[in-house]
C-alpha cells in the first residue's frame, strides 16, 4: 500500500505537494490549539489564511521552483504588516531550500539558499517577541542560519545520492546492452560457423552423390561393374555425409564438449583422400604440393580443407567436362592453395555467389588471409587463397 501511494505520488508532483501545503497549514493550526489559549492570534481564521498564504509557494516547489522562490521571498514582508509571524513560513523556507539544493545544481541551489536565509537572518531579531523567552539577537541570527545550512546540505546529499544512483543504472543499462549485443553476436557468429560446417559438408557430399547417381543410370545397362562400383561410393559416402551431421547435431544438442570418441575434423591430410573422392565421381583432378609442409594450425588446415572441398564441389557441378587442378604450396609464411578448372566457366547470369563462397570468405578473414576467385583468362574458373602462419611453439619435455 504504501509502495503504491509513492508511486502516485511520484506520478502527480503537484498533488502531492497540495497534500504537503494543506499538511503544514493543518500543523500550525494544531500547534497553536494545542498551545496554552494566552498565546493563541487574535484571530484564529484570520491566522490559518495567513498561514496559508505563506505556505501557497511549497505548492509549486517542483513544477514551478523559482516563482516559489520569489514567492518566499516576498512573504517574507507579512511580519511588518501583521506584526505575525506565521509558523509555516519558516516551515516553507526549510522545505524550498530543501527541494532547490536536491534537485538544482549546486550554484543556483546554493544562490537560492543565501538568498532565502541571509534576509530571514537580519530580519528575525527585528521582529517581535512578546510572550517568547527574551534571547540575544546573535542567537536568532545563528539559530535561522544553523536551520538553513541543514536543510541545504540535506538537499545535497540527497542529491548526490540520487545521481550516483542514475550513474549505477546507466552504467547497468549500458553493461547490460553491451552483454545482449555480444550475447547476439556469439550467437550470430556460432550460426554462421555452424551454416559452413553444413554447407561444406552437405553440399560436397550430395553433389558427389548426385553425380554419381546419374553416372549409375547410365552405365548400367552396358557396364554393371562401374555401376557396382558407383554405387559403392555413394554408400560409402552416405555414410560419411551421416557421421558429419550426426557430430554437428551432437554439438548443437548438448551444451557440454562433444564426445572424445567424435571424429577429428579434416586437415591437409585429408586433400588427397578428397581429390580421390572427386575424382572417383567424374572429375579428373591431379593434386600437387609445393615446398615441405610445417605445422600448422587446425583451424587453418580445415579451412584450406574447406577450401578445396567447395571449388572441386562447384567444379563437379557447374564445370561440365573438364579437368581440375590442386595445388598446395608452402613458401615458409604462409599456406597458398589454389584451385583451377578447365570447364566452361561461369555464366553472366550465375557468377557462383552463394553460401560457399561467402563461407570461404569469412573463413579466410577470419585468419587474416586473401582469397580470390572468378574466371580464368583461358576459360575456366580459379580459386586462390593465401592464409598467413606462425609457427606453432615448439614442445620440449624435461628429462626424468
């Protein structure tokens, strides 16, 4: 309940400073019934408007701060004219330079307040003091100074605490943004790895397949040994393209690392098994190394791997009767590869943008690499990619 009625509150700033304007008439009006009848005003409805005038200006505190001011400060007149000093003028003052120091700056908010206590401080000792305990002027002067000093610093510290607690949430919303656009770029980047892994792998393997298929219903009638054989190797590769979404989908399943039995991801070593396979489908590919192969990094192999596995992928595909060329090279720094056919080459229609050259792209960037492709001046198409290495830290083992 008393959560809600904050909020209200919050919500209406000028009803609830109607509230508090009506709350310290009503107190003064209580105070002096409460008071012995001797000091009581000559006239009490006169009194209470007196003392709602003076009180008038904490209703404008917050939507209106500076004509309150004004209006403080011109009440502060009423005591030479009634010879009365109402209690919630002091009241309104307290509560103005409370409300300017918490939510002003601190040159105007501290401008506001000397300008509210300095006049109340020459003023006070030249006022009346029937029926009050005769006390020295320099004690009214330091007892209004000493009520105004606290109710600024109040103002301040409430202040500073609510703009350390706006920093913390900025910095919160802030801190929290950048997790949400970091969270939705790992997320991005993992569905990007994940769509090269599939395309790499489904779409070499089916393409194979396919080539293989229409080869079968061919050659069947008149050669059922290369059919067997083709057959063979579409099985074979079935199997393959199986295992290879069966570990992708294992690792997209589980949160944990996939399984230590999974198999290891294809490097160098396994170009030449690959050429084989392609050329086991119909297109006749020679493979060539150059220079002595160092170590190299996994994920720089697989991405040479990847590399060869969609140009002779697109080759099969798109080259028609050709011949393709491999060629691996290691001039010491880096790792080159570059792949050649002599097929019929793109189309003007069909320049071979698709997921698998975007993903050769983005796999070469990612090592600092250059790749280039398109047609070759003689026909034919050309893919070439150079990736930087570093020479992986030597492991030494102590003698026991």
């Amino acid at each position: 309940m008393g959560r809600q009625l904050r909020q209200w509150l919050r919500a209406r700033p000028l009803a609830g400073d109607a509230l508090l304007t009506v709350g310290l008439v009503l107190g003064e009006a209580l105070f002096t019934l409460l008071s012995p009848r001797e000091f009581w005003p000559r006239s009490l409805p006169e009194a209470l408007g007196w003392s709602l005038l003076c009180a008038s200006p904490v209703l404008l505190r917050r939507i209106a701060p500076w004509p309150a001011v004004l209006a403080a400060l011109a009440s502060l007149a009423l005591p030479v004219v009634i010879e009365v000093v109402p209690a919630t003028q002091g009241l309104t003052l307290v509560v103005l330079t409370y409300t300017v120091a918490a939510c002003q700056p601190i040159r105007p908010a501290l401008a506001t307040a000397v300008a509210l206590w300095v006049p109340v401080a020459v003023l006070a000792p030249l006022l009346p003091t029937e029926g009050l305990p005769q006390v020295g002027a320099a004690y009214v002067v330091a007892n209004n100074l000493l009520v105004g000093i606290v109710s600024f610093s109040v103002g301040r510290t409430v202040h500073a605490r609510r703009s350390t607690t706006a920093a913390l949430r900025e910095r919160a919303r802030v801190a929290e943004a950048n997790q949400r656009a970091l969270a939705e770029q790992a997320v991005a980047d993992e569905r990007r790895r994940i769509a090269r892994e599939l395309h790499d792998v489904v779409a070499h393997h089916v393409s194979v397949m396919g080539v293989l298929a229409t080869g079968v219903r061919r050659v069947l009638p008149r050669d059922p040994k290369a059919a067997d054989e083709a057959v063979a190797t579409i099985e074979e590769t079935s199997r393959a393209t199986l295992r290879e979404l069966r570990r992708l989908l294992d690792v997209l399943r589980t949160e944990a690392e996939p399984a230590a039995d999974l198999a290891p991801q294809p490097g160098l070593a396994g170009i030449e098994m690959l050429v084989e396979q392609v050329r086991e489908a119909g297109l006749p590919v020679t493979f060539a190394v150059t220079g002595t192969p160092g170590p190299v990094e996994q994920g720089v192999a697989l991405t040479v791997y990847r590399i060869v596995q969609e140009a002779l992928t697109n080759a099969l595909k798109h080259a028609g009767r050709a011949t393709a060329q491999v060629h691996v090279s290691y001039p010491g720094d880096a790792v080159e590869v570059e792949i050649t056919d002599t097929g019929r080459g793109p189309s003007p229609d069909r320049q071979r943008v698709g997921h698998g050259l975007v993903g050769m792209r983005e796999r070469v960037a990612l090592y600092g690499g250059v790749l280039r492709t398109g047609a070759r001046a003689g026909g034919g198409y050309r893919v070439y990619a150079r990736i930087p290495v570093e020479p992986l830290p030597e492991t030494r083992f102590a003698a026991p």
